[in-house]
C-alpha cells in the first residue's frame, strides 16, 4: 500500500551490468525507453521504485490533474472548470494544502486554482478534545446515521457548526435532527390528507397565503445574505425556524380546515394550492441540508418527469416589497396579541377551547387581521372599547392595549400584586429615560436618530404606564 503516488522511475541493469532507471507515465513506455539502452529487457527486468511522493506534493496539483491539465493544458474540461468557486477544508492543512494549491495554480496555469477557500470548524467532542482513533473519542458515523437518519446526522453537524469556529459534537444535535424530519413529514402527512372542494376562499385563508407569500420573499433574502458570506449553520437556523415556527406553528394553522362534529371540512382549492407550492418552495430551500427526506417528499408532492430532481430544480422567489416587509411586520404584532391572549389562558387556567372575548381599547388597527387572531386566538368576539372591562386582565403589543373579560376567574389581589411589579419597573424605565434625554449634552450630541429612539421610549412608557394605572384603579373599585 501507497500513501500518496508511488514515484513512476522504473530501475534496469544496462548492457554493461549498471543500475540506471527511466521516469514514464506507464510501465510499457518505461520499457520503451529502457530498451532503448538494453534492447534485451523485458517487463520483468524492471523494478518500479517503492517508495511514494509525499501526499502533500500529490494533493497540491488536485485542481490541474484532475483534468489532466499539466499533460494537456489545453484540454476543454480544465479551461471549463478551472478555476472553481470554492475550495472547502478544514484550517490545520492551509500550509500543507491550500497555499501549495494556489501556487501550483499560477505556476501551471497562470491563475488561482479556487476563489473562495471556506474554513470549516475541526470536529471536537463535548470537552474540547479533537475527535481521533486513539482517543476512541468519535463516534461511528454509519451508527448514527442508523438512529438518527443520515439527513438528522447532517443537520447536528450543521447545527454545531457556526462559522470560523470548531465543531463541538453533541449527539443531542443530530436528535434534534432527527425529530425535525419527523416534523417535516407529519406537516406534509396533514397537508396530503386535507380534501379540497369548490368553495370561496375564507378572508383568514386569504390573508394568511398573502402573509406567507411575503414571509417566504422575506426569508430568502436573508438565506441568501448568509450564503454569500458562508454563514451556513445561521442559514440552516433561518430555514428551520421558517418551516417549524412560521409554517407549521401558525400558517398551517391559519388555513387548517376546521372539524364539525369530529369530521375535517374540506379546504379551498385556491388555499390549498398555496399550500402544495408553499411546502415544494420549502422544500428546495431545505435540500442543501437536508438532501433525502426533501427528494422524496418533493417527488411526491406533484407529478415529476423521468429522472426529474429537485437538486436541478429551479427556486423562484421574488424580492420582497414594502408591501410586503409592512405586512409581515403586523403580522408579527398578530402573533403578539395571539400570544397574549394564550398567556392569559395559561395564568387564569382558561380552557383553550372555552371562547373568550378580546377587547381592544381605543383605536382598532388589527381589523384586517380580524379573522385571524379570532381564529387563533379562540374567541367569540374581537372587539373595540372606549375603557376595558372591570373585570378584565389586561396585555399591551406595542402601544395598544387589549384586555381580555375573565369575570370571577380572575384573582384580583393576584392581579394588583402583578400590575404593581410592572408599574414600579416601567417608572425606573422611564426615569432612566427622562434622565438621559434631560442631559443637554447627550440631546447636542447624540445622533439624531438616537435621540429620537429614546423620546420614542418616553412616549411608549408613559402610555404603557397610564393603561396600567387604568387596570389598577378599575381593579381597587371593583
């Protein structure tokens, strides 16, 4: 066995009884040339020398010999390919490897071999230790692969795998892997399972397909920033917070058909077909991490052409607007009051499926998400309201106020007690900000944007701090 290319000198005895060698490519041109010293040699004469180039100086002329291209510079592949984009490796061969490439590069071809060289974190277990045979430190690949599913693997990998940084291993990871392919098929296995009918699109389905529509625009933009700086193991965080959270955990959500007397109502066809091209756009935008689970379920979403793939399909998203970046950002003050009202439920031990009210105090600026957050918020009326109920437990997103009626399920000593401990950290807010902003010199000096930000803080904290002296006063009369 060889490390590296055996050396390709081939030793013979002259005519006068002497040790001399040739250097070929192959054996029969050696012989060619040996015989042209000796012409009574035979293949058997020669002895090819042992020993083997150093596996550096192999491995330096990768990107040239690959393509035979010192034998044939002018060959189509090497003039095609080379150079390529990107080298990746790992930074403890940059001097054995990466460097002597580039200088092979400009010596036999008059030009870098590579434009980008991405340095991957050396893999390292649970207390810093490089993983190695002699510590018995690694574990097997083909075992994990066994438990967790090669896509699971590959995504502990990536997960642990920020960039610029070493790999601390944590067999946790690849868990975590593992049960996010179980989420991506029971989210495809629910979306498969729905029936269709030709009925009117529903204004929540509407809105939702809208919303996610420019969340998914939104999104690519950032996957695509963080590809082009190699900031691979944040994409892979971006895409899966996109399909677990924004997906599953509310746009799925959103559309879901509702059961009637234990039976699923069909969907629309309009939502649905959102839904098939929303779930392959995922798909393809999950394939780089995740190349086995997202090929099969992509097969299957849809009739597919013989030897058609999703690793050559195309992904087309656009750039998102300020349409859309403005409807994205309500929607994220939906999820804000969805969550409020949740949290209410869970510190009043509300059933969520007993119906509550949701009154909004003032102006109503959610109308158009209406459908929505009764939907997901489980309610029987969303409406607006001069001054809360008495009897209400109140939650503020952004500077509106909304309170949900509780009556006697509420605990009020309780909820003084709570009102009390968010009045008196909203005053030290607010006198830390009156503070800065009464500081004539911060006011001169200070760009004025930040300034502004902290007049905007004032202003938040007051409103914040009157609705909930409101709160206070309704529950010390009741």
């Amino acid at each position: 066995l060889w490390w590296g290319h055996r050396i390709p000198a081939y030793y013979f005895a002259t005519t006068d009884g002497k040790r001399d060698f040739v250097v070929a490519e192959t054996a029969e041109e050696a012989l060619a040339m040996a015989q042209e010293k000796n012409p009574a040699l035979t293949a058997a004469d020669l002895e090819q020398e042992s020993d083997c180039l150093d596996t550096w100086f192999s491995s330096w002329l990768w990107p040239i010999s690959l393509f035979n291209g010192i034998l044939d510079p002018n060959n189509e592949e090497i003039n095609y390919y080379y150079p390529t984009s990107d080298l990746v490796t790992g930074p403890d061969i940059i001097f054995f490897w990466v460097a002597r490439m580039i200088m092979a590069g400009y010596e036999y071809r008059g030009k870098m071999p590579f434009r980008h060289v991405y340095f991957t974190g050396i893999v390292r277990d649970k207390l810093g230790r490089k993983m190695s045979k002699s510590l018995g430190n690694s574990p097997d690949p083909l075992e994990l692969i066994d438990k967790y599913g090669a896509d699971g693997v590959r995504m502990g990998m990536m997960l642990a795998a920020p960039a610029g940084n070493d790999i601390l291993f944590d067999e946790t990871l690849c868990e975590q892997g593992r049960n996010f392919n179980n989420k991506i098929w029971n989210a495809f296995r629910l979306v498969e399972g729905w029936k269709t009918a030709a009925i009117e699109q529903p204004a929540t389905a509407k809105t939702a397909v809208e919303w996610f529509a420019a969340k998914l625009k939104e999104t690519a933009k950032t996957l695509d920033e963080q590809f082009k700086t190699y900031r691979i193991s944040e994409a892979l965080m971006t895409v899966y917070r996109l399909f677990w959270d924004e997906f599953s955990a509310w746009y799925l959500e959103m559309v879901k058909p509702a059961y009637i007397d234990g039976q699923a109502q069909p969907i629309d066809k309009a939502t649905y077909e959102a839904t098939l091209h929303f779930f392959e756009t995922l798909l393809q935008m999950l394939h780089p991490f995740m190349p086995f689970i997202t090929e099969e379920l992509w097969q299957h979403l849809g009739e597919r052409k013989e030897g058609e793939s999703i690793m050559t399909s195309q992904l087309h998203i656009g750039e998102p607007t300020s349409d859309d970046e403005k409807l994205c950002a309500a929607v994220e003050n939906v999820k804000l009051i969805v969550a409020g009202v949740r949290s209410v439920r869970s510190q009043k031990q509300i059933a969520p499926k007993k119906e509550l009210e949701l009154q909004v105090v003032g102006t109503n600026s959610y109308a158009a998400f209406a459908d929505i957050i009764v939907k997901m918020a489980n309610l029987k009326a969303f409406t607006t309201v001069e001054s809360k109920a008495a009897d209400a437990s109140a939650f503020m997103v952004d500077t509106d106020e909304f309170a949900v009626p509780v009556g006697d399920l509420i605990d009020v000593d309780a909820e003084i007690a709570k009102l009390e401990k968010d009045l008196e950290h909203l005053q030290g807010f607010l006198t830390g900000v009156k503070k800065k902003l009464s500081n004539d010199n911060f006011v001169a000096h200070a760009p004025e944007a930040v300034v502004e930000r902290e007049r905007k803080k004032q202003s938040d904290a007051e409103e914040k701090i009157a609705a909930i002296q409101e709160s206070l006063n309704a529950l010390k009369n009741k």
